[in-house]
C-alpha cells in the first residue's frame, strides 16, 4: 500500500472539489463554443496581385473545384479570351521582371517582399444574436484597439507582420448575459521562389494571347525560289506589308503581338508555379504568400539558373535596342532575400518550386528532329546545331546533367538553411501520349502551320521511349538522391518530388481529340494536316481552308489536348525572337527562319493552362505538406462575462 500523507489527501480533495465544480461549466462553454465563434482570414492574400478583385475572382471559382477545374470554368467565363489578359497589367512586378517596390495593393503601398503589416477581415460567425453589439478589442502588444459595431459587421483592420495579435469580442444582445470570445490572429507570410525552364515559367500560354486577324501574311521558304511563299494568319491590327515583297520593321510588327507578364521569360500568370502559390493562398486563409517568379524559357542549369541566358523577346511596344540577356535565376533570388533580410532579419525563404533539366539533354532539339521533316530543312538545322537525336541527350543525361544537378543543390542550400526538402521538384510529363498512354502516331495534323513540319512516327516513337524509360526515371533519382545520383548528405540534398500528375497527361498529349473541343479546331485544323491555303493569291486575304477567319480562334477554352501543338503555338503567340545573336537575326519580318521560329517559339509541345493546373494540381498537396499548412490552428478561447453592474460594460 502507497502512503498518503494528509496533506496530499487534502490536496486531492480541493483539486476534485474543483473539477466538479469546474465540469458543468465546461459543459456550458462547450455549448457555446458551437453557437459562436470568431473567425478571420487575410484579405488579397496573394499578394502579386494588387487588386482583391483579382484575387476574390479565383476564390469564387475555387470553390469545391480541382485546380483544373476552375480554370475549365474561368475559360468558359472569359469566352476562351483568358482570366489573365487584365490582370497583367496590375501585378506587383513589371513587364521587366522587375518587382514594384513599394507596391500599391487595395489603395495601400506595401514593401512587396518585406510586408510590415497584412489586411485581415474579422467576423463574429455562428449562432449570433439578431442586433446584437459586439465591443472588439485587438492588441499586439503596443496597447488595445478598441471599437463597437453591430455584430453583423465585419471588422476590417491591418495586423502587424511577424506578431501576435490577440482579438476580443464582447457580445451584448438585450438582457442576456455578455459573452466574451477571444482568439489570437497571426499572419503566416509564405515566402515561394519559382526557379525553371519554360515548362516552370508558363511558356505557350501568354497572359493575353495574340489577337489574329483573318488575312494572311507572307513567309519565304528555305528553298528560295519563285514558289517558295506561303501564308499564314497575319497579326490584328497591323497595317504594314503583308507580302513578302512588302517588307516591314519588326518595331512595327511587335505592337501586336502577345503579352507575357515578363516577355524576355515568357513567364505567364498561368504557369503552374504561379498556379500553385495562387492555390495556397486561395485555400488557406490565414496566411499570405508572397511569390517571386524567376523562372524562364530556355533555361538550363549552367545557362539560366547558376548562369545568365538569352532573352525570349523584349516587351511589345517598346523602341530602342532589346536587351537580350537574363540575369542568373539563383543570383536574382540571392539578391532578393538579402535585400529582404536586411529590412526583416528573420524573413526567411520558405519554398522554391523548381523544373529543370529538360534543355540540359537538348529537348528541344528532340523536337526539332521529330517535327522537321523536309530535307533541305533538316540538313539547314543539323548544320546550324538546332537539332539533336535521342543519342545526344542520352550522353548529356548520363555525363552532364548528374554533375550540374550538383552545382545547382550547393547553390540553392544556403538559400534554405541547408534543407532543400523545401524545393518542390516537379517533373515533366512526356507531352507525345494520348488513349491511355499510347504514343501519338505522329503525321501533320497539329503541326501544318509551316510547310516543313510534319511529327515522323518512328521519330516520335523513339523519342517518346527515350523519355519514358530514361528521361523522366533518371531525373526522378537526382531529385530524390536515388539510383545513384551524386548527393554529399541524402538525407539533406534530397528534394520533395513530384510526378503524380503525368498519369493524367497519359490521355492528354497533343495528338488527343474530342467532341468537346472547341468547334473551330474541329473544323479548322483538319487531321489530314491540310488546314491552310496552299494558294498564295487567295490565301492572302483567306488563309484557312476551313472558310473562317483565324480570329475566332481561343486560345483559353477546354480541350482534350493538354500540350500545345505548333498550331496553337503560332495562334496563340506568333513569337519572333528578339534574343537571338545578332548573326540570326533577320533583316525582315517575312524571312523564312522567322517562319520556322514563329510556329514554335510561343509553346509548341508545352502544356497548355488546363495542363498547368492539372499539374498545381498535383503540386499543391506536397507543397502544403513542406509548408506544414494543414497543422491544426490555434484555438479559439470562449467565455462568459459576470452579469454587467449598473448596466456598464467592463
């Protein structure tokens, strides 16, 4: 038998004398725990957009919707024009890539990456009296803020970054005791990088798509002789020289081209980096997610994350010469956080969303030599570098890639504290599947914008295995520091990995069809790849064959097809790059190489907006797990008041 001494006795009496009594009163405040309660959440919380109206668009289409979905139904709402083609021009960050600072969001400037305080909305939510007053009261240390409204009013106010803010309401409704709710506000400010290529930066999908006009304009072929014309859709507006012996300057022709919310990038609002930081800041209310897109086209791990790279295209309408290089991502995003640290000490990054590795084994040279399929074509590429075969990027995957995946960890560690679980590597799908996963049979339907272009099915076929089987696996293992990958602490160097989404892209490549597609690509762009006029007299004034003006085109609506083919790339973007050396930069706009780039410079073979979501889709869950965002939130205290004396508040 244990020993009890008086004392403890007495003690134990006092403690279970207290819980009786102490019990029906948790009763009573467990009752009223689920009649009210206070509820927040932070107001235009993703914080690149300077208008809430933006913001709240997104919200309302989000509700109880994939990703995918509610950008299904944005395209329906926009008439396949876009959700982006006005938001592009009320962003914290300009047209350069050049971040606004300070920033003016909601009438307020605010420091873009160092924000001192966050809007929040309060509200008395549950079983609320009819007229009742409610006596709020908020106080982050500096002394109480204190006001009274109807209950049914909510409470908009600004909470001071990186402090705790405790939130008090008084609720009086006629005679009935006063009741005080409490609960502590704090504003989780996620910082998120997006690192990449033009699968990270939104390439084929420009914030406002290419307006086209349904006249033709001229293109030479490489052959050069008397034949060697064709016309394609020209560009809305313009009124300059449509023929080929009509030339024109490119100042003239870059007025109405596409915009990108950063064209020397091609960085677009529907990439699935920006998707995803959207995403977050949708689904979780109390927090704000400030995200920093650096991510561009053309990128490789020594060429444009550790080094500087080429320029798409310089921003439409601006004269004067094109500043044609890219500053370094990593060194942007160094940059960045040290400004920010040095205004906030402790502001830290939180998540970098990052794919690479696709130029690094020439991708794009693999679709050059699947796509070129004319012999004067093929030889002008394989002379001038353009293209690659599958044996040149298995050598670069096996005997570079391993090594730059190196540099690029020991360049991004001291980013992150050393822990680079806080990169959220997804990785490509391979964009020449349809039916379940069987290759795309190639031919030109999709890819008759320009005469040359036809996909050779054993190409394809090679190609398409070459990603399956080695590609994609061997990314996966220097992600994760598996099958052998070169990692100095695995348990550190290991990235959070992301492929669940190219089940779905298994249905969706860009020989996929359906009868939901929108009608003018099922009348327009025939399978037979005879979509346009071969005629150049009459296709000067009607380039399709179908009989309908290319304007009707939309580059927004859904589709079955989730990878832009080079049809939709010249319908969507018509690019001409201005980044190119100077050596290959043509002296007019009709020049063939120009033909060639502008069939695919804007996407061709990049997933399209449902393509990126479907992808944020699958990105979303990993980067809520890194960020720790579905731990459970802080509680709500409640209680009761003692009966007011004298009819006082206290």
């Amino acid at each position: 038998m244990i020993p009890v001494s008086p004392r403890r006795f007495l003690a134990g009496a006092l403690l279970l004398a207290g819980l009786l009594t102490v019990l029906p009163l948790q009763r009573v405040l467990a009752q009223d725990a689920g009649a009210m309660q206070i509820n927040w959440e932070v107001r235009n919380r993703f914080r690149l957009f300077r208008e809430e109206r933006d913001f709240l668009l997104h919200v309302e289409n989000a509700r109880n919707r994939s990703i995918l979905a509610a950008e299904q139904s944005l395209e329906l709402q926009s008439e396949g024009r876009g959700w982006a083609r006005n938001m592009v021009n009320r962003l914290c960050i300009d047209l350069q890539g050049r971040v606004n600072q300070p920033c003016t969001r909601d009438n307020v400037k605010e420091n873009y990456l160092t924000p001192v305080d966050h809007p929040i909305t309060v509200r008395l939510a549950g079983a609320v009296p009819v007229g009742a007053t409610c006596a709020w009261s908020f106080d982050d240390g500096d002394g109480p803020q204190s006001s009274t409204f109807d209950c049914a009013e909510p409470v908009n106010l600004r909470v001071r970054y990186g402090k705790q803010t405790v939130a008090t309401v008084d609720v009086s409704s006629g005679s009935d005791p006063t009741r005080r709710l409490q609960t502590e506000i704090q504003v989780r400010d996620i910082f998120i990088a997006g690192l990449g290529d033009s699968i990270a930066s939104g390439e084929g999908n420009p914030d406002r798509a290419l307006a086209l006009s349904d006249e033709g304009f001229c293109f030479r072929s490489y052959l050069g002789t008397g034949g060697g014309q064709y016309y394609r859709p020209s560009r809305a507006g313009f009124k300059g020289g449509r023929a080929c012996e009509a030339p024109d300057t490119l100042a003239n022709w870059q007025r109405y081209g596409a915009l990108w919310f950063n064209s020397p990038c091609h960085r677009s609002l529907y990439s699935y980096q920006a998707r995803t930081a959207l995403a977050l800041a949708v689904r979780y209310t109390h927090i704000a997610v400030t995200y920093l897109p650096l991510a561009c086209t053309g990128a490789s791990i020594s060429d444009g994350l550790l080094g500087s790279q080429r320029a798409r295209e310089c921003p439409p309408g601006k004269s004067g010469v094109c500043n044609t290089s890219v500053n370094a991502q990593v060194a942007e995003l160094r940059e960045a956080l040290t400004a920010a640290k040095k205004r906030q000490p402790d502001r830290n990054l939180d998540l970098v969303l990052l794919s690479i590795g696709a130029n690094d084994v020439y991708f794009s040279g693999l679709v050059a030599d699947v796509i070129v399929d004319t012999a004067t074509e093929r030889a002008l590429f394989r002379r001038s570098g353009v293209m690659a075969s599958v044996d040149d990027s298995r050598d670069a995957l096996q005997r570079e890639l391993p090594q730059n995946f190196v540099r690029l960890r020991e360049a991004l560690k001291p980013l992150l504290g050393g822990d680079l679980s806080h990169v959220v590597y997804v990785s490509y799908a391979n964009p020449a599947l349809a039916d379940g996963g069987v290759p795309c049979r190639g031919g030109r339907s999709g890819f008759d914008i320009h005469p040359a272009f036809s996909a050779d099915p054993q190409r394809l076929a090679r190609v398409s295995t070459f990603v399956d089987t080695e590609f994609l696996p061997q990314l996966k293992g220097l992600a994760t520091c598996t099958q052998g990958a070169l990692c100095r602490d695995p348990e550190a160097d290991r990235m959070t990995f992301v492929d669940s989404h190219q089940a779905a892209f298994a249905d969706h490549g860009f020989c996929a069809h359906a009868g939901g597609d929108p009608e003018f690509d099922r009348t327009c762009f025939a399978e037979n790849g005879q979509s346009f006029n071969p005629d150049i007299v009459s296709a000067a004034s009607q380039p399709m064959l179908c009989g309908r003006g290319a304007s009707e085109y939309r580059a927004y609506l859904p589709r079955a097809r989730w990878i832009r083919d080079a049809n939709d790339s010249y319908f969507a973007a018509m690019t001409y790059p201005q980044g190119l050396p100077a050596a290959s930069q043509p002296n007019d706009i009709h020049d063939a190489t120009w033909g060639v780039l502008s069939a695919v410079y804007g996407g061709a073979v990049h997933p399209s907006a449902e393509g990126h979501a479907a992808m944020a889709d699958a990105t979303l869950p990993a980067a809520s797990a890194v960020l720790g965002l579905d731990a459970v939130p802080p509680g709500v205290t409640r209680g009761l008041l003692p009966p007011l004396l004298g009819g006082t508040q206290q």
